[in-house]
C-alpha cells in the first residue's frame, strides 16, 4: 500500500518549479503567443502552449494583466542582450565586434518591437503603464557594454567611446525599414557607421 502512495508524491513533485521558476517558463511561453495575437491571446491558449492547466498561470499571477506587463518587462529587459555583447571578443578587429554587437541588437530590438507592437495593434486592454518602464535604464547598460567593446580604440575615436556608442545604437535603433528595400546586414551597416555613406571610388 505504502508504494503508489510514495509513486503518487512522486508524481505530484514531479515539476519541481518554484513559483518563480513557473513564472518564468509561462513568460518565455507567453511572448511568442503575444507577439502573433497581441493582448487578444487567452490565458488558455498560453497554457496549452505551456503544456499546463490554465489555473497554473493564476497560481503566479494575478490576472492576464500582470502576465501581459511581466512579458513586456521581459521584452525591454537589456539582459540578455548585455550577455551577448560582453561575450564579444575584445581581441577582434573593431568592424568585426560593430558587426557582432548589431546582430545581437538587432536581435535584442526585434524582440522587443514584436512584443509592443502586437500589444499597440491588437485588440484587448494595453498594459501602458510598462510601455515606458524599463526603457531608459535598459539603454543605458546597453550604451555601457558597447563602450567597452569600444575602448580598445579610443585613441582612434573621433569622440569618447561612450559617446561613440550612443550613436551606434541610435543608429540601429532608428534604422528605417521598408518592405521594398532590404534591412542593411550587419557588416554594411558597421561599414557605413565607420566610414561614412560614400563608396570608396566616391571623388
């Protein structure tokens, strides 16, 4: 008798999430289902992306409201991102660390767009109070992190490297995008950040 009993504790423990850890795998779940449904995706549907019952998700959050804000949260969050640029060779030729710190931005903005523009466009209530939340202090560590990739040439910068890296990421970040021309790949666009929009049998 002693033996289903301990088979059924097992079963019961057998997750082992912490609420914290719960809500981070329901978050990683949820940002994807945003960005295609914006605030219009259910509760249900998240959970059975998440392969649990829709009563989980309440067990770690109040409502759909603070699920949509904790998302967006995770969107604007730099940490990732920060991650990414520090693991960036030092070492490398300054084009080459540019080329690498704008595929992981622009990864790291993509993210981001998808997240509050399917939350601007769609239908359903906006959490507006995060839309800004975040936003200045996740800029300002990422300026930091690629002013330290910078840093080995200051001596060869026009401006100090944390001025130089405002510009760059000022320019990713309002880079235009059409549909009838294509995004600019990394190295082109370190390529015009460095040496200006001529080409070089420009007189």
């Amino acid at each position: 008798m002693t033996e289903p009993q301990e088979n059924k504790t097992t079963r019961r423990r057998a997750p082992g999430m912490s609420p914290e850890q719960r809500r981070e795998m329901i978050i990683q779940t949820a940002i994807p289902l945003i960005a295609e449904y914006g605030a219009t995706v259910t509760t249900a549907k998240i959970a059975r992306a998440a392969g649990i019952g829709e009563g989980t998700i309440f067990r770690v959050f109040a409502d759909k409201d603070e699920l949509l804000q904790a998302c967006v949260a995770k969107a604007l969050s730099p940490e990732h991102a920060v991650r990414e640029l520090d693991a960036i060779d030092v070492s490398q030729p300054l084009p080459d660390r540019l080329a690498e710190a704008a595929e992981a931005l622009q990864a790291h903005l993509s993210r981001m767009g998808a997240i509050l523009g399917s939350l601007g466009h769609g239908g359903g209530k906006h959490p507006g109070t995060v839309r800004g939340a975040g936003r200045a202090e996740s800029t300002t560590r990422i300026r930091a992190a690629l002013a330290e990739l910078l840093e080995p040439d200051r001596a060869a910068l026009r401006r100090p490297p944390e001025q130089i890296a405002g510009l760059f990421f000022g320019l990713l970040f309002t880079q235009p995008r059409t549909e009838d021309e294509p995004d600019l790949t990394p190295q082109e666009l370190v390529e015009i950040f460095l040496h200006g929009a001529l080409s070089g049998s420009a007189g």
